[in-house]
DNA sequence: CGATAACTTGATGTGACTCAACTTAAGTGG
DNA sequence: CCACTTAAGTTGAGTCACATCAAGTTATCG
C-alpha cells in the first residue's frame, strides 16, 4: 500500500509502473500508453467495499495495481460463490456488455487503475495489438478457470485447500522474484476464511478442520489466520492430489 | 446428419451455412469469407473419437456444425472431468498456445468446420473486425463458464440436473425456432449418462436416482435414456433452486 | 479495555460416493 | 434375422465426508 500509493498510474508513460511489465499495456507504444495515461486514474478501495455490484451498469474497468479482488455471483438463497480471484496486474471489468454478471469486490484494500469504460472500449478498437493481447490474456483466463473448475469439483476439500496453499506460495514466488526461485516458506493467504470457503466450494468450518489438519500432520505451520509456514511441501503437494508440475502451471497463470 | 452433409463449408461465401449467422464469420466481409472458405475445410468425428488430445500439440480449430463435443480434463487418478461442451456454432480449439490443457471429443457423432489454426491466426492479425467478435465471444464463455462453476459448486446434484433438463430444453429452442417461443416439451439430451455425470461433477448412479425422483414425482416423464417429456417445467425450475431469468440466461449462451 | 467479528472445535444428520447385482439396450457375427 | 455378447443404465446396501447447528476461543477495532 505505501509503496503503491506514490506510483503513477500502471499505464503511465513515465514507465514507473509496478505492474506495466505484466499487464496488456505492454504490447502498447510510447504513444498509446500517453493515451491511456490519459484515460485512466488510480483509486482504491478498502476491504470489503463492493467496486461493480453483480447485475448493476458498469462503467469502469482497468488493472489491480495492489490487492485483491474477488469476482463473487451471489444466488437467490443468498450465498456467496467466489468464481476468480484477480491479482495485481490482472484486468478488472467486463468489456463489451452493459452490466457485469459477477460483483467486484475488495477482499483485501485494493489499489486500481481504473478507466472509462466506454473509452478504453474505443481505444481498442482503434488499437488491434492491443486487443490482441487482451484476446491471449482472455483465453489464458478462460483455460484458469476451467482448470480450476476440474480442482474444485473432483476433489476432496483437503485437496483443494493443499491446492490452494501451494498455489499461493508459488504465486507469491512469482510475482516478487523471478526465475524458478523455490516456494517461500512462508505463505501469505490475504483472504478471510469465509472467502477461501466460498473460492474452494465449501464452509469456513470444514476449511479451519482441514487447515488444523495439516498443522497437526506438521505439514504447515500456522503463523497466524492468513501466514502460514511450510514444513513439508512435498506432502502438501501430496495432499493436493495434482503433480508438481501441474500446481506449478496453475500458479503460473 | 444427413442435411448437413450436403451444405457447403461454415464460411462459404455461398453463404447456404447453417451457423452462418451464429458464428464469428458474420463480422466478415464476402472476400474475407472467401478466404476463409480456402483455408477451411469440413471434417465428421464418430462419437468418442479424440478430436485434440490433452497436453497435445494443436493445429486445428473451427467452428461445430453439427453434435456435441465434449471439453475435459482427465485428472492423475483417471477420473475425467468435463469443462465445456460446445454446440453447432461454437468455436474450437485453442487459439495462440503451443499445446491444449483440456481433450476435445465428440460426445457425439460431429462435422466440424475445420481450420489450420496457424492460418486462421494469421487471418485474425490481418483482419482486426473479426479478431474484436472472437474476444466478444470468449468473454462471453468466459461468463458462462464462471455462472456455471458457480452452479456446480454450490447446489445439490438434484439442482444441478433441473437446471441442465431444464437449460437443453431452452437451448434446442433457441436454436431451431427464432424468438422467445415457449420450451419445447421433448428434452433431448443427446449424452450419455456418464457424460452427464462427468459435466455435472457427480456419478453416473446418483445421476440416474435423481432422473428417476424426477420421473416418479411426475415432473418428467422417461421416454428412452436420451429423451425426456417436460411434465411440469414449473417444478423443475423448482427443484432447479434458479430463478427463470437465470436459467434462460444460461440457456441463452 | 470492552465489544464485536473472525476463527476454531464439537456433536450430529444426511447427501452422495462406492461396491455390487441386476435389467435393458445396442451391437455383432453366424 | 435372431441368438449371443458387451455396453449402458438402474437399483440396492453400506459408509463416509461434509454441511449444519451450536458453543467456545482468539483476534480486531473503537
């Protein structure tokens, strides 16, 4: 947060950008980011706070400078349902429809780089490359959620939440180091436990058993509710029911 | 089967397509069309042939004219899991990747509309128009996969059967006849039931107890595996535990 | 430091998976 | 075209993982 708060905005043409490397706005030239510049403005959002309500007119859109933001579809009897979870970098928003089928929400405070909508939707046009990229990155979206629909629904709970611990050490790895660095002990899961429940298709009941489990087994140690440390990846890995290599692609995503 | 046999390719410029007007192609222009028509060429799979194997190198994509196929995953353990299926005129295959992470299959008979996917994504980069309604498009699954994660995750498997009665029933509709005319009172479902099962995340057991409630509390009625009669559409949206709205919405992708 | 929310632990009921037998449908070859 | 074979679907009994309800414990914040 305090880092984040001093930067220009992700597209600025200043190039201080903490997510520019890994966000579309890569594929742009000199001139289209100016452009961009021009569009778009940082915001933030303290936890908990709702940035695009399911059903509602949207009219922003952009990148997750800091945070994260879960995208939740609330049913009729009132449960959540957690269908992604977006990471700095990641594109927030549903272009080309008038209203967003899913919620936005802060899961933790967030920092934005928000846009108009409307214009960032007449950018692309007259930009190809660009929305080019935004093609590859929807399509690499689209095979992530389908992955992680297969994890979330032929699995036991203990494997989704092993799933989920290590994906989380190996995404934490990925995006502040670089190369195939080893999995940080320490995992840092900046969710409550009622969202991962609602992310793993379960209750925070069942989830705190099986986190109490694998701290029992010594396969984790819990620091406290959302830092965890990793005693035994291998049997995590173990518990996930995935390979290592198929944890790993999914972290990578 | 036997009509589509006859018909031209998806994107002849003669323009006598069945999906003609549902596919990407109706952003092009006739000569894009044509050139279309020179790289592609119509292709039938037999039910339970491998169009594009998991993890396998892929160089086809395309459009379905005809049948069902199936989009899975099949895990370490064996258990298949299915993420997608796609109906006549939706897209296949994975555009700009190496290689598929999920099996493409013909859950049944299928003539697809196939492309050189090198061709077809250098078509793309060349014509920009058509490249916009392919990312249209893939937002669009990408919501209908997200509302269907949702789906499978939190309701009971009774729930989750209604709303596939419930959502065929709409989607033959939509197909054959234009507008919003009333759910045809023959459900065709033309899966067998492990499939079924596969999609809806359960067993091919406890899928056939949940048909037969259905059959005995007369909401359905068993005409052979693949055929139902739609007793009460009413009680089904019931036991569905979604709105109408929803279901409609769902059945409209 | 007190109040409220978040998390953990316990007891209990049940939906759905598993293993297994049976029935019906779909191919196949003589 | 019909007996034979094999696959597909249904039904039954038993078990277990998980949701639910409820109480207790630990954080978090004013």
């Amino acid at each position: 947060m305090s880092q984040a708060a001093e930067l220009s905005c992700v597209c600025g043409k200043s190039g201080n950008c903490v997510i520019y490397n890994r966000s579309v706005c890569a594929a742009g030239s000199a001139e289209d980011l100016a452009q961009l510049d021009r569009i778009s403005h940082q915001r933030t959002y303290a936890r908990g706070s709702v940035i695009q309500a399911q059903g509602e007119p949207c009219d922003i859109v952009g990148n997750i400078v800091e945070g994260v933001v879960k995208l939740s579809s609330t049913s009729v009897n009132g449960d959540d349902h957690i269908v992604g979870l977006l990471f700095p970098s990641d594109f927030f928003g549903r272009l080309f429809a008038e209203e967003s089928r899913f919620s936005y929400e802060a899961a933790t405070d967030v920092t934005l780089c928000t846009m108009n909508k409307p214009a960032f939707e007449r950018f692309l046009v007259e930009h190809p490359a660009i929305e080019h990229e935004m093609l590859k990155a929807t399509l690499d979206e689209l095979d992530a959620v389908r992955e992680w629909a297969a994890i979330t629904n032929g699995h036991t709970t203990m494997q989704r939440v092993a799933t989920l611990l290590y994906v989380f050490s190996r995404r934490a790895v990925n995006q502040h180091a670089k190369g195939n660095a080893p999995a940080s002990r320490i995992v840092h899961v900046p969710l409550s436990r009622r969202d991962i429940a609602d992310y793993l298709g379960t209750t925070p009941e069942t989830l705190s058993r099986n986190i109490q489990m694998l701290a029992r087994s010594k396969v984790i140690r819990n620091i406290n509710a959302k830092h965890f440390e990793l005693l035994n990846p291998a049997e995590l890995i173990r518990h996930s029911g995935e390979t290592r290599a198929d944890l790993d692609r999914i972290a990578s995503v």
